[in-house]
C-alpha cells in the first residue's frame, strides 16, 4: 500500500492468483488516518486496513 505526500490518496497492490491487481482510493476532501510510523516503517492489522479503505465510501 502506498499513499501519497498529502494523505488523500492510496495505492494497493495486490496478488489475485492470476496476476497483479492496482486498487486506487481518491478522496475528494479530508485525509486518510494512518497509524504512526515506527521504525520508519507504517504496519497494519487486517481491521485498520478494512477501516482505512473504507473511509469515505
């Protein structure tokens, strides 16, 4: 997952069993929440990722 400098935007690549998948998330206004960053590296439960893509639907 990548998200870009301004938070309202995200990025997933996935693996579907056949090929590469790219899920793109847009937000028209606000900011996605993300979890602090601990040792340079940003880490997700399951739960926290439904909810982050979930936003704004």
């Amino acid at each position: 997952m990548f998200r870009s400098k301004r938070a309202d935007r995200v990025k997933l690549l996935a693996w579907d069993g056949s090929g590469m998948v790219l899920v793109t998330k847009w937000l028209h206004e606000g900011r996605f929440a993300w979890p602090p960053i601990r040792d340079g590296v940003v880490h997700l439960s399951a739960t926290q990722l439904a909810m982050l893509l979930d936003y704004a639907c």
